[in-house]
C-alpha cells in the first residue's frame, strides 16, 4: 500500500510539472516540424537535414568534397585493409565540437580519417533541430572504409555493393 501511495505522489508531480499549449494554441505534430525542402544549390551548412540519415549525408558529401584527392569512387574491394569509425559532435550551428576514433586497427587509417574531418573549412549543417531537448551537442558516427592505396570511401554515401 505504501509503495502504491509513493508511485502514485510521484506520478501526480510529474504530470504537474508537464507544459501544456495556452489555449487556442496547439503544437505542431512532428510532420509539421520536419524542415521544408531545401532549393537545390543551396551550400551544405545551410541546409536542414530532415532526420539523421539526411543530416549524416550532407556532412558526409562535405567530408567527400574537402577530400577529393584522398577519397576513391565505384565498387568496395573485397577486402578493406582498413575501416576506421570515427565519433563527431557537432554543434547546434554546425560548428565541429569534436571528433575522435570509435574504432580502428589501423593508427595511420585514423590519422587519415581524423584529418579528413578536419579538413572541411565550412561549418556542417545546422543541426539544432536534431538535438534532444537539452543536448548541447548532435552526436553521430561515420565509417571511413579504405582501399589498398589508403583512399577512403564513407559508409553513408557507399551504397549497397
């Protein structure tokens, strides 16, 4: 009985602490808080990914572009010498907060990946409206796979092989 009254007072406070819409005021369904389409053209940072997966693959076109002459195109070998996770945090605005290897077994592959992160100038895009409510950064991962001539594909942007 006494467990019952305590789950029930605690239930009570936390319904009382919830936020309700003033009324006449109803909140946008979470279709209607998805970003419009963005024009084509419009630069990467400036873009609003409409969920993750869109988010993960504008910043991995940036990562691509800033990296041209390390990145290599068309079929995955069958064997990768070397695949290298890296973790990013990024910012509300898209700014790089950090980045580090999740893993690799390769030091000079996650030298490489590191530094092809590091390479794009630009901030990614925003992403504010990804973040849970108190983040205070968006956090993700990005699969860097390499060939024999340490070039590297992303996994987001690889396709099906």
């Amino acid at each position: 009985m006494r467990h019952a009254i305590t789950i029930l007072a605690a239930t009570v406070l936390l319904s009382a602490c919830q936020t309700a819409a003033p009324p006449g005021e109803r909140r946008p369904s979470a279709l209607e808080r998805t970003p419009a389409p963005t024009p084509p053209g419009t630069p990467a940072a400036l873009q609003l990914a409409a969920n993750i997966d869109a988010y993960k693959s504008l910043v991995a076109q940036q990562i691509m572009a800033a990296n041209g002459a390390y990145t290599f195109s068309g079929r995955l070998p069958p064997m990768l010498p070397a695949i290298v996770v890296l973790d990013l945090s990024v910012g509300p605005d898209g700014e790089l907060k950090s980045v580090h290897v999740h893993r690799s077994r390769d030091s000079e592959a996650s030298a490489a990946a590191l530094a092809a992160v590091r390479r794009v100038q630009e901030l990614f895009p925003p992403a504010a409206h990804l973040m849970l409510r108190h983040a205070r950064t968006f956090d993700f991962s990005e699969t860097f796979l390499f060939n024999e001539q340490y070039r590297f594909q992303l996994r987001t942007l690889s396709g099906p092989q």
